[in-house]
C-alpha cells in the first residue's frame, strides 16, 4: 500500500486535535460546577482517556471494525494491521494512524457522561462506566454507522458523530443523571428546580473556546484526505462549522435575552456547543446556508431542552450535557434528512428536493442507537447502583468529592474558596415559643422569660460553632424547633489540636491539613443559652474527630439597622 504523506498528517492532526478536546470537557465541567469538586471532574475526564484507550485498542476496535457483520464486527485479537488488515483505512492512510484517529473519538463518546452525572457520583463506578462504554457499547453502534454495519449500507449520513458519538453520549448521559438522581438542593419539596452556579464561569469560557478550536480537526479532519475534491470539502467543512457555532450562540442569547431579561453567559456557551454537535452529522452535505439554519434551530433546541429536562423531567444535568450533546446530536442527525445537498450521500434533503428518503434513514438510525444505547446503559447503571453503589452518601456529597474521593481538602489551595449553595435549608418558618417546664434538647420548651443581666436588663450572649459542613441542615432545623431564627454560616478552612487528619500529596504526608468547616454564629436572649448549647451537642456529635467546638459570648449590645432598636428589641422580628 502507498502511503499519503499529507493525508497521515491531516488524520494525525486531526487526532491531536480531538484528544485536546478532553481538556475543553474538563473545563467547562469544573466551571460549571462546584469547587469542592473540581478535582473529581478533572479526574474523570483523565480516566476516561486513560480507560478508553486500552479497551478500544483490546477489543472496541474490533467490534467496530472488524469483518463480522451488519451488527457486530469480529474481534480478532489487539487491533493491528495484522490482525484487520487495512480494507477498513482511508487512502494512503497507515493502520495506525487510522486507530488513533478512532481512539479519540471513542474517548470523546465516553467523556460526554461526565458532566450530567457531577458532583455525586462514585468515582469507582464512573471508571466502570467509563470501561463499559468504550469495550462495547459505542463500539457496536460505532460499526452499524461506520463500521461497514447495517445502517451505513442502508445509506445513513454521520459524517462526524453528531449521532456515534454525541448522541451516544447524551443518551448515556440522560440514562446515568435519571438513575443517579438530583444533587442536594437542587429541588425543593414542591419539586420547582433551585440553581446551582458553577464556580468558574472564566474556565467554563475557556473550556468551550478550546472546544471549538478543536471542532475543525473533529470536524474537518474527518476527512481523512487532503486530496483532490478532499481539499474543497475541508474548506467547506470549516465554513459550515464555524457558521452553525456563531449563529447558535447569537440565536441563545436573545432567547435567554427576552425570557430572562438579560443575555445568559453560561447558557450562550452551551449554545456554541449545541451549534458546533448539531452541524457534525451534515457538515460536509449542507450548504453554509442551510448550516445557519441548523444553528438557529440548535440554539431553540438547547434552551428549550435544558428547561424540559430540569422543569418537566426533573433530571439534574449540571452541564447540560443532555440538551448539548443528546437533544442536538439528535437533531443535528435529522437535520441531515432536511438539509443534505446529496455530497457524500446518494439522495438529497427533504427542503432541497430529495423527498423523505433520506429523512426515514435518518429517523431509523437514530431510533435504533437511541434504544441500544439507552438499554444498555440502564442495565451497566442499575447493575453499579445494587452492587458497589452509584451514589456517594449524602455527607459526603455535601462535603465535596474531592476530599471524600480523592483525599484533597480543595482543588485551589492556597485559595478562599466558598460554596453557598447547597448547604443551607430554606428559611425557617412556623417557630413555636420558647415554653417551660422539661423537654427533649430539639424541643421547644414552653414561654419562659428572657435572661436578665445584672442591671434588669435582658441578656445578650452568642454563641459561636465550628462543625462539620455535612451537620448544617440538621443543625439549622433543630435551631428552628427551640425558637432560635437568627443564624449566620460562613464556609471556612481550619484545624483543632489534632492538626486535622492525615492528608498526602503525591504520596507525601502534609504537615497540617486545614478542613473545610462551617461557622455558625447565634445571639440569643429569649432562648436560654444552655438549651442551644444542649441541642447542639445532641445534634452534631458523631463521637469522631472533628465534631467542632462551641465557643460562647457575652455580648454588650444589639442594634437594628433599619428601627434603631437596640438590645433585646433589636432581636425581635417587629415586621
């Protein structure tokens, strides 16, 4: 065989370029979520390379290339040209180059998942997911559309993966955020959606920036040649990509500019994202026209989808990833059947003259991939979750995966680092008066009178606890049953005298490690100290280090900013 010198190295860039795509993910999955988990995140999407390589080139290349048939492909052994031979390779392209080409692709489908299963997922099980998803299941759907399988003999256009790979993804994604279940926090008891901001909306930017860099090697190195008609689709590719990226991002930014009375940051990089897997399927068949039109249509798709997902489904997408990569990766495939201008296909569009020929492939396509994909991953996710477990239990998902996971306090040391979200309850409401006579340290005791100074006056005292982040809620509800209503909580970082537990970096112990804490700060007077003091001690020990510590004040005045009240007054809700 006669090997293309400028063909190698268009798919060795274009290679280069889709595995660069992994660090594009990383961000804007950490941007857009919490801090206390950045280093999960950063983990995953490392694993899922890592992971996938071995297994694609084992046994995924094999099922997806392999000359078996219409459904599955035959593994013969690690994937080399001696065991597959090169009738699979694009001209003038070395085996090779053509498997790691295929490698990066795979890692992209598997990485997709990451994102809407954040923030609450066991590492463990992810890994075995992440495994699952490049042995088998992207490699099966993987060969019916480009593997030589029944769909690509039927005449079914993927030209880059809108459906192999991020259709694939966002189903699995849709398929783990289902079974996983919300966050905490993330919907009330009415079931009505509560925001939960990403941290770093800077590194989420720059996440989808790189993401559309890379998009013109996942894109336009598809390819595979830099040959004669080659060279004019490539340039094409490049319009129709870039095209469909801007004008999505500029069709979700007046949407969210007239619903939310201003332009959307997080949701308009979604939108760029939703143009750039909605115009991958047809890149190289639609017109740069018919390419702004997709991204018009991806920008309705991806704010409209979003909102279904999280209002109507109640699934927690922290990313988007469903409404990004599996809701356009859908419509991109279909828009394919609309809009296709006969390149690279046997019949053309339904809105250019070609009839629903080519529209019927498509919806077939996309019905069987959605189906195997999703009862596939239904059993992989169910099986993880009555095993070993899906979910991490929620103290420690409160406290963050990085520390219970990975054993790092934060991903930003040397950093103050806050997360107000999450972690406290909804205002308390229905407070019983204080009442006398004996009861339990969470119960209200009936009316007593406040304490008195020295002077007749009421007394003032507060009274400070430092505790574990994962006590709050139990704390904040046990305050409301004894009548206490005035409550501040700051996130901070510290230590008791057992310098915090043992910690390590890169296998090294570290001296003191300082853990992340709440600071909870109440003043009472109508409230008898010691029944606050009981009932915390009640509520937050565990009998293991770091409990915390209570710390109490006197205090020589109050004064209410709004009234002028000063004192005991100053406590009371006067409306």
């Amino acid at each position: 065989m006669e090997f293309s010198a400028v063909n190698t190295i268009w798919v060795l860039v274009g290679a280069a370029l889709v595995f660069f795509m992994q660090a594009g993910f990383a961000m804007v999955e950490a941007g857009f979520t919490r801090a206390k988990n950045a280093g999960n995140i950063i983990m995953k999407n490392l694993m899922d390379f890592c992971i996938g390589t071995p297994v694609f080139w084992l046994v995924g290349f094999g099922i997806m290339f392999g000359a078996g048939n219409g459904f599955f492909g035959q593994i013969g052994g690690i994937a080399s040209e001696a065991n597959y031979g090169t009738a699979m390779t694009p001209d003038g392209v070395p085996f090779w180059a053509f498997l790691i080409f295929q490698t990066v692709f795979c890692a992209t489908a598997a990485t997709i998942v990451s994102g809407a299963m954040a923030e609450r997922t066991k590492f463990l099980s992810y890994c075995i997911y992440s495994l699952i998803i490049s042995l088998v299941v992207y490699p099966v759907s993987g060969h019916w559309i480009w593997g030589g399988g029944w769909l690509s003999q039927l005449g079914f256009h993927d030209f880059a993966g809108s459906a192999a790979v991020h259709m694939v993804g966002g189903v699995a994604a849709f398929i783990g955020a289902l079974i996983l279940g919300p966050r905490i926090g993330k919907y009330d008891k009415n079931g009505k959606p509560k925001a939960i901001p990403g941290h770093n909306l800077t590194i989420g930017a720059l996440g989808v920036f790189i993401l559309w860099f890379c998009w013109f090697g996942f894109n336009g190195c598809s390819t595979v040649s830099m040959e004669g008609e080659a060279i004019v689709t490539a340039g094409k590719i490049f319009v129709t990509t870039n095209l469909a990226a801007a004008v999505a991002t500029c069709t979700v930014m007046i949407i969210t500019w007239v619903r939310y009375k201003k332009p959307d940051v997080s949701m308009s990089l979604n939108g760029t994202l939703a143009g750039l897997v909605a115009i991958t399927a047809g890149c190289d068949t639609v017109s740069p026209t018919s390419a702004a039109i997709i991204g018009i249509l991806a920008g309705f798709v991806v704010v409209f989808g979003i909102e279904f997902v999280d209002k109507v489904l109640k699934v927690d997408d922290p990313v988007g990833a469903v409404g990004v990569h599996g809701l356009n990766g859908l419509f991109g495939t279909l828009a394919v059947g609309l809009f296709s201008d006969g390149t690279g296909t046997e019949w053309k569009g339904l809105f250019t003259g070609g009839g629903f020929h080519l529209l019927g492939i498509q919806i077939l396509g996309i019905i069987c991939v959605i189906a195997w994909v999703a009862v596939t991953m239904t059993i992989v996710f169910q099986v993880l979750k009555h095993t070993i477990g899906l979910r991490v239990p929620a103290e420690e998902e409160i406290a963050g995966l990085d520390i219970v996971e990975h054993g790092i306090a934060s991903s930003y040391a040397g950093f103050s680092v806050h997360d107000n979200v999450g972690l406290v309850p909804a205002p308390m409401t229905g407070v019983t008066k204080v009442s006398t006579g004996t009861a339990s340290a969470t119960q209200a005791p009936a009316e007593v009178s406040p304490s008195e100074g020295s002077q007749g006056t009421h007394k003032l005292t507060k009274v400070v606890i430092v505790t574990r982040q994962n006590k709050l809620e139990e704390f904040m509800h046990a305050m409301n049953a004894i009548g206490v209503t005035g409550v501040t909580v700051t996130n901070v970082l510290g230590c008791g005298v057992q310098k915090g537990a043992s910690a390590y970096y890169r296998g090294v112990e570290m001296d003191m490690s300082l853990l992340p804490k709440v600071k909870i700060e109440i003043v009472v007077s109508a409230v008898p100290v010691q029944t606050v003091i009981d009932t915390a001690k009640t509520v937050l020990y565990t009998g293991q280090i770091g409990d915390g510590k209570l710390f109490v004040y006197d205090i020589e005045n109050v004064v209410k900013i709004r009234t002028g009240e000063e004192g005991f007054d100053a406590l009371q809700d006067t409306q």
